[in-house]
C-alpha cells in the first residue's frame, strides 16, 4: 500500500524506535504513548483490519501474539499487560494496517477492564 504509514514504517522509508523485528512483524514504541509501555505491534503483510482475518492469513496474527510474548518477556513487564486491536474507525482505528496495541503500567495499574462494561 502506497500510502499506508505503517507500510512506510516496515519498508525503512519513516524513521521509527524499533523494540522488535523479525520477518513477520515489526515492534515499534508508540509516538503518543497511553501508558508506561505503549508498543505497536504491526505485521509486515498489509491487512487492513480485524474484519479482514481469514484462513489464508491468519497465521500472521498468530505471529504477531508470538511477538507479543517475546517482547513482554524481553521488558519484564510479562502477566503485566494489556493487548488492543481496534478495528474500523467507529472503533478508534486511525490506520488502516491491522496492529495491536501493547499496554502496561507500573505497579498493574489497569487501563480498560470489561468489568467497566455494563
């Protein structure tokens, strides 16, 4: 994709503060971080979002939950972190390149629980 930032980001052509890499996906620290440890977990395979996981791709996003483990472990903040996807921008997606969101506080202050859903 020409104009996808992320695709941008994976290719080298904008700069980045890379925690992770490997031939599947790429971690990068979030410019606008939500909490202590905010990362983006962004596979290298364009897929626009959730919607759009199928059999023929979903071992992409099962890579990109082994990213997830390796990273968490390498930060030490493993048992201690919360995974976003959002998918469409009624749901708050701002790129249209299917990432995941690696959230952590100190001390395990949580950010979003489902026990805030009523």
């Amino acid at each position: 994709m020409n104009d996808c930032i992320f695709c941008k980001i994976i290719n080298g052509d904008i700069p980045s503060n890379k925690e992770y890499e490997d031939e599947n996906v790429i971690v990068i620290h979030d410019l606008n971080p939500l909490a202590d440890t905010h990362l983006l977990v962004i596979p290298k395979k364009h897929i626009s979002c959730a919607d759009e996981i199928n059999e023929s791709n979903s071992d992409v996003i099962a890579h990109v939950f082994e990213a997830v483990s390796k990273v968490t472990k390498k930060l030490g903040i493993e048992n201690n972190f919360q995974v976003l996807n959002n998918c469409g921008e009624n749901a708050g997606q701002s790129v249209m390149h299917i990432h995941f969101h690696i959230l952590s506080n100190k001390e395990g202050r949580v950010l979003w629980s489902t026990t805030e859903l009523k």
